[in-house]
C-alpha cells in the first residue's frame, strides 16, 4: 500500500494561482479523479488541459467498451467499481454516459482458448461477478447464425458487459466536479513542475505558475514526457489503434454484444445504425501515429466477411474511420499512485487500452490514495511505479 498523503496546501506566493490538487490532462481518466476528489471533499482542484476542448486525446477515440472479463485479479476488481458506477452514473452525476449493458461474446476458435476462458471465468466468479457464464457453440449458432460458427468451439459471455460514450461520460464527470469547485483550464499547457526538498510546489503552465503540493499525471499517450520533467522514466508507449464505422447496415442485430472473434483478434460491436469494426493490427509499431491509414479498411473487412459472411455487405467510408493512440505499458497495466522519490506527484498512465472502462475506478483508487493514504478498492501496490524496477509486473493477456 501506498502510505503518501495529501501535502498542506501551502501559499506559496500570495497572488499565484493555487490549488489543492492540480491534474495535468483533461481526460476522462482526469475527469474521473477530479469528480472522485471533489466528492470526497477536496474544495480546489484545478484540471490543465492544453487543448482548446477536452476529448482530444484518446478519449473521444476509444470505442467505448467496458468490460469485467480479464484475467488478472486487479483488472477485474477495477471493472467491479467502474460498470456499477457507469450503470448508476446519471443517477449519481444527473448526466448520461450512455451505458449500454449489451454483453462481449468471447468466441473461441480452440481448446486453448476455451480453457484460458473458463480459468477467467473461475476468478471472474470468485471475485463476486455475477453476469458471466460460458457459452456452448450451438449458443452462440443459435443466437448469431450470421456468425461463420464452423471452427466456434464456445465461449464466454457477459451480460453487465457492454458500452458507454467516452465523450458524455468524461464531460459528465468533469462537469459535476465543476459544478462542485474544481475547475478546468483549457488551451493551457503544463509545461514544468517546481520542486523543493519536501516535493512538489508548484506546476509551470503557459498560463502561469500554480502553487500546489499535488500533481497527478493524466496526460495519457503523452504521459511520458510530463515524467521526464520530473525525472522518471515511465515506461508507456504510444501506439496506434484504428476503428472502420461501417454505413447502416441491417443484416446483423443492433442488440449484439461485442463480438470477439479470438482466432485473430477481431471484434466488432454495433454503432448507430451500422457497427463499429477493430482489430488489433499485429504489424503497428509504438510511435505518435494518428493518421488513419487507409489500406487498413482493406485488412479489417476481410477479417470481418470471413467471421461474419453477410459483411460481405457491408459499405464503409474511409473518412470516417479514425485512428487514436493506446498508451502501453510492459504488462499492460496502468501505472497508479505515488512516485515516493517525487513526494506530491501522483501517476495515472498506461491504461493499454482499458482508459475509459477503468476511469471510474481510478478515480477512486487515486482520490483514496492522496486524501488517506490508501485505498481499500485494490491491492495498489500491484500497480506501483516500483513494480518495474522491483521485477513485479503482472502480466494481462486479455486484450483486445
Ligand atoms: C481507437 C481506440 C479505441 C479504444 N477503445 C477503448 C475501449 O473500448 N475501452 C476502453 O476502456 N478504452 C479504450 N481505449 C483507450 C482509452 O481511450 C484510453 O485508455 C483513455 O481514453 C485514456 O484516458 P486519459 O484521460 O488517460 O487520456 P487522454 O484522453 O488521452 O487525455 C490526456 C490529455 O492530456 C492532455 N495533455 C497531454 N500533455 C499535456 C500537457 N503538457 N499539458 C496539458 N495537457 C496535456 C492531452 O491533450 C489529452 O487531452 C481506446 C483507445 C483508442 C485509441
């Protein structure tokens, strides 16, 4: 656990900006912890982001899944806080976020695969979630006969699973933070952070210093460069991920879940009045590439019409297919909580793709972390800065 607290809010100069706690990014991820801090009672934080909009990062490209099918332990207890939380979200924030509990089918293509489900279905289970079960071929055949089902030996399926709009959950968030005193700069770049023999003291941004004694880092794919500042070596990498909206399209149920196809990564989920397609392209390179690059359409719709023949069908507009960043992380884990040789600087970094489905959470575990000192909802040493020096990472195979 990890034993950091909140520093005194200390004036450090009489007219400088000041705030409790000050979140560079403004993500959903620091929306969350800026809605979960201000609700735990915190009257100053101050979210910086250098965008003239939030969203711009790689929140308004995710695809919106949220899921609790992982396989190690942490992921799971992450989702058990975030899916809750996203299902009783406009009741607790008067906001939508759009959650759509349509399920994710796992559909496996070999034994393997279906004993690597069944043993994260097991810890699913005992961690106390409920809507998971396996599913029987002739199941997953008899509910999507759409689906090429030749090579299917079964799979998994989660009911809680499903979809939220990264975009109205962010601004849901970081709007009831608002409402509640923490305040949100944008076209505002942090571009130092001070430091005396205590810790941090103050962030530098192009609107100014800021004299706080808290600082988390929640630039996302960019995370590393806001480490460096203070002389940490985050290892998170930038890597690109493209998602094909497909033109309406009515020979598929919009009812479905996300579908996995685990032969090779496919998956795809309905979007509007068409569907949302994403494979994981094994050939990408880490690197800050947002271009889409347009010979992937031609990749992912093959992979599409040989697990679902009837996309043969299906029309695509290149110019509406985008490409966004994951930001990775060796064990593909987040990086959360206190960096002890930096006292008042706090991480929230590599997500690996899981940002917006454990946003909730992290807020949580985060806003717990620098008002007590610890936090109940996880085991956080597991995902410490330290775990990489320490040789304690833990690996996370389910993704997608
Ligand atoms: C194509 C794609 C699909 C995805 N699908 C899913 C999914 O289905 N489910 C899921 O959970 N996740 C998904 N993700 C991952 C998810 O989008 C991210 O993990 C999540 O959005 C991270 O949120 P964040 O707030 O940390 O980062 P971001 O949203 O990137 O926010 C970081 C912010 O920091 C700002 N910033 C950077 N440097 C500075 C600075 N110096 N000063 C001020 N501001 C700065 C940036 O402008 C940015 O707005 C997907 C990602 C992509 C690209």
């Amino acid at each position: 656990m990890t034993d950091v607290k909140l520093g005194p809010i200390t004036m450090l100069v009489s007219n400088m900006e000041t705030a409790e706690v000050a979140i560079i990014g403004g993500g959903i991820v620091a929306s969350s912890i800026a809605y979960h801090l201000t609700a735990a009672g915190c009257k100053n934080v101050l979210v910086i982001e250098r965008e003239s909009a939030q969203g711009k990062g790689s929140t308004g490209k995710s695809m919106g899944g949220v899921r609790a099918q992982f396989s190690t332990p942490v992921n799971i207890q992450m989702s058990l806080y975030s899916i809750p939380f996203y299902a009783s979200f406009e009741e607790r924030l008067g906001h939508p976020c759009g959650y759509r509990p349509q399920g994710y089918l796992f559909c496996a293509t070999s034994d393997a695969h279906l004993k690597y489900l069944r043993a994260n279905y097991e810890k699913q289970i005992s961690l106390g979630l409920k809507d998971v079960r396996m599913i029987s071929a002739p199941e997953i055949r008899g509910n999507f006969p759409q689906l090429r089902s030749d090579d299917i030996v079964g799979g998994s399926f989660c009911s809680s699973d499903g979809f939220v709009d990264p975009y109205s959950a962010m601004i849901g968030l970081m709007t009831w933070a608002a409402d509640h005193g923490a305040k949100l700069w944008k076209n505002t770049t942090v571009t130092g952070v001070q430091q005396d023999r205590n810790g941090v003291t103050a962030v530098e941004t192009t609107r100014g210093t800021v004299s706080t004694r808290n600082v988390v880092n929640c630039a996302g794919a960019w995370a590393t460069s806001i480490a460096k500042i203070v002389g940490i070596d985050l290892p998170v990498e930038p890597l690109r991920r493209m998602l094909v909206p497909t033109e309406p399209f009515d020979e598929f149920p919009h009812t479905a879940p996300m579908i996995i196809d685990m032969s090779n990564g496919f998956h795809f989920r309905p979007e509007a009045r068409g569907f949302l397609l994403a494979w994981n392209d094994p050939e990408e390179t880490p690197g800050y590439k947002i271009d889409f690059e347009p010979s992937f359409i031609e990749k992912i719709l093959t992979r599409a019409a040989d697990r679902v023949p009837v996309f043969e069908n299906l029309a695509v507009n290149p110019k509406r297919a985008w490409a966004g960043l994951y930001e990775m992380t060796p064990d593909h884990h987040p990086v959360l909580g206190a960096v002890p040789t930096v006292p008042g600087f706090f991480l929230a970094n590599g997500f690996s793709g899981h940002g917006v489905m454990h946003a909730p959470a992290t807020g949580k575990i985060l806003a717990e972390i620098m008002l007590n000192g610890k936090t109940d909802l996880i085991d956080a040493s597991l995902l410490s800065f330290s775990r990489f020096a320490e040789g304690r990472m833990i690996e996370e195979t389910a993704l997608l």
